[in-house]
C-alpha cells in the first residue's frame, strides 16, 4: 500500500462510506490498527491481550476500514471498492503506471480518476462521489 492510498483510506468521508457500505465488520475484512494491517479474525480473540484491546476497537468502530478493490463476497459486491462506486464504467491502465477509473453518471459528462494504482484510481473516484453526495 503506497503512502498516497494509506492517506486516501484514512479520510474521514470516505471511512463513513466504507462503514455505509460494509456493514458489519467480516472475518478476513483488512483493518489499519496500531500502525499496521491487519485482516480480522474474531476466532482469534481469546489469543491474548493485544488481540482484546484491537477486538474491543473493532467492536467500538474505531479502527481504519481498507476494503478490497473487489469484493470477496460475490453476493456484496458493495464491500468492494469498485462496488462502492457509483455508475461505474470501466477501469483501465494506459501506459506506465497509469490506471484510470471512469464513471458515467446520468445526465452528466464522463468523468475519469486516475493513479499509479488500481486502488488510487478507485479512492480518487469514491472520494469525488462522496463529495458530491454532500453538496
């Protein structure tokens, strides 16, 4: 995960659109806790005190959500980055290192995010429709 994405996962409006659009906290969900990430495992719980400390954050919401690009649950697609995002048309690399996320919302023009990483591309988009949402 490069510095730009870990910036891009920790914006506020964008944790309250991962959370929206997740739901409840899933086995194998990855999380950034005490500097690290970490993918959750509630059967791990009982293992010692770190893990119940980093249990009660989970509980508590506090933790920083870092969804995948696509979803692993097929039947919620949503808990994915692409999936989050609204009227998406397509994603596509050209050239070196330049991926580009477009959307077609309705009665708009095309718009494209782009960034070094599949995972930006998709953060810049999500970040652009979730300000949107609050206009």
């Amino acid at each position: 995960m490069t510095n730009e994405e870990l910036e891009l996962y920790k914006t506020p409006i964008l944790q309250e659109l991962f959370k929206r659009k997740m739901g409840a906290l899933q086995d194998g969900d990855m999380v950034l806790w005490d500097d690290s990430v970490e993918s959750l495992c509630t059967e791990c719980s009982d293992r010692d005190a770190y893990i119940k400390v980093f249990m009660d954050e989970i509980k508590a919401n506090t933790v920083i959500r870092i969804p995948d690009v696509v979803s692993r649950n097929s039947s919620r697609p949503e808990r994915g980055l692409i999936g989050m995002i609204e009227h998406f048309y397509k994603l596509f690399m050209m050239g070196h290192s330049k991926y580009y996320c477009v959307i077609d919302p309705p009665y708009a023009r095309i718009k494209s995010f782009r960034g070094p990483t599949i995972t930006e591309a998709c953060l810049k988009t999500l970040l652009y429709q979730a300000g949107q949402e609050e206009k």
